[in-house]
C-alpha cells in the first residue's frame, strides 16, 4: 500500500502520518473497524490514512475520536492543513474540470443525526440556515437528543445576537384548504413567542399542501451540509452529511431564493389567530 503517494500536496502527506501513528498508538484497528465506529466507508479512511486526501473535519473528528485524540490538538492540525491546501490551490496552476467528491457520514436514526447537527451547531462561526418540513411538529418526538437540538439552535442564536450571526429557519406547515392543521398552529404560536426576542433567529413559513413529509436541510457556516429523510413511521428519519463549501453552495442557493418569497413566522401566526 503506497503511504506517500506521488502527486499529493506536502500538508495531506504530513496529517496522513500523524494519523498513522494515532491509529498505531490504538492498537492499529483494521480499516474496517475503524469506518464502522467513525460512520463512514472503508474507501474515505484509506484515503484519509494513506495521504491520498485531506478528509473534511467532521470525518477527521470521527476518526480521532475512534482512535482515541484529543480533538483540540487535531482540531488545530486539521485546521493548519486545510489553510495550507487551500493556499497552495490558490496560488498553483489552474486544476482540470473534475467531478464533485463528497465525503459523506451516514446516520441511522434520528437520535445519531440530531445529535450530529447539535454537535456541529455548537460550533458554528456566523450562519445556520434550517428546514422544518414535517407532517407533525418537533414535539412528537420521543428521543431526548431531538430536543436538544432544538433547545442548541435557540441557545445558539440567544449567544451570538449581538455578533452579526444568523439562524434563518423555514418551517414547511400542513395545511388543507389554506388552514394549518390545530396542533401545527398551537406550536408556531409558541414557538413565535418563545423566539420573538432572539435577534439572531428568523423563521418564515412554506404552506404544505402534501400529504407527505419532505427531506430537510441543516447548513451550518459554509462547511457542512445536513440531510435528512422521513419514513413511513412519525418517528422514522435517517440522514446524511457532507463536507465541503462545494456540495452546500447548491442547497444554499436553493434555500436563499425560498427564504425571499415566504411569509414570516409572525405574520403567519398573526394572520391564522385572529
């Protein structure tokens, strides 16, 4: 197996080793066995592993946790490579057109994904932007980390009011013959109460006329894109994330041209409440 590939720039090849020797000081776990416990596939850990790529951070924080870091140490060593990459791509020769690759996590229920997304809000630098596409309100969840992420994105947005920061949320609500559906409007009611003096939180409305729920969609800064998908069961959801400003820039673009034609969250309220 080639540890030092030909071509790879000097700052992959240098977290490459350190990442060697931490998978050596754990034992030296099977590739495998390490993809299983990080949620991601045996192909992302050897490119990670063998210098082949620089893996985005939540992989690499998947990987240190599995292999026993300290992530504030490889926090900082991501970071250092990452600035050096991106410096030698921008002063290097044009790149050839090539395809969009993107580093995926799997999550396979709705505690491991809502726990991933309040993770990484936590960490956010200025900007969160969200989607609320259901048949049911948050509150018929049953699992503890569903609601805490709930309660991290308002904490969030309740510490960074005064820093220029954003969390913008599009709730998509149930509705037949142009009302919401009871339940639905008794939690944007209160849901508009509790956020009305968040600064930093913004909420507007999609009327949803199908009898389906949608995929949603958490972007965080310009560095992560969340996806989740619904079952059949009210508490049925898996989902998926992606690394990278490339693979996010589509979804944001999407969510920004939505944002623009709909209704405020307490106009919206205002108007189903009088």
């Amino acid at each position: 197996m080639d540890t030092h590939p030909r071509g790879a720039p000097p700052p992959v090849r240098r977290f490459a080793s350190e990442l060697r020797r931490l998978r050596i000081s754990a034992g030296n776990l099977q590739m495998k066995t390490i993809a299983t416990r990080a949620q991601c596939s045996p192909a992302t850990v050897s490119e990670a592993l063998n210098g082949r790529r620089l893996p985005g951070e939540m992989v690499t924080r998947r990987l240190v946790a599995v292999l026993g870091g300290d992530w504030s140490h490889w926090q900082a060593l991501w970071r250092e490579a990452r600035t050096e990459l991106d410096t030698l791509k921008r002063e290097g020769p044009e790149a050839p057109v090539e395809a969009l690759r993107a580093e995926m996590v799997r999550y396979p229920d709705p505690s491991s994904f809502y726990r991933a997304v309040a993770d990484r809000i936590r960490t956010a630098r200025r900007e969160i932007r969200l989607t609320h596409v259901r048949l049911h309100p948050p509150g018929h969840w049953g699992a503890a980390e569903v609601a805490e992420y709930f309660s991290t994105v308002l904490q969030w947005a309740r510490d960074h009011s005064g820093e220029g920061a954003s969390v913008r949320r599009i709730i998509g609500v149930p509705e037949r013959d142009g009302a919401p559906r009871t339940a639905y409007l008794t939690w944007l009611r209160e849901h508009q109460q509790e956020t009305t003096d968040i600064y930093a939180y913004e909420a507007r409305v999609m009327p949803w006329t199908a009898s389906c729920p949608w995929h949603n969609t958490g972007l965080v800064d310009d560095s992560v894109t969340f996806l989740s998908f619904s079952g059949a069961g009210r508490q049925q959801l898996t989902g998926f994330s992606v690394e990278g400003p490339a693979f996010l820039t589509y979804f944001a673009d999407s969510f920004d041209q939505a944002w623009g034609a709909l209704e405020p969250l307490d106009a919206y309220v205002a108007r189903h409440c009088r």
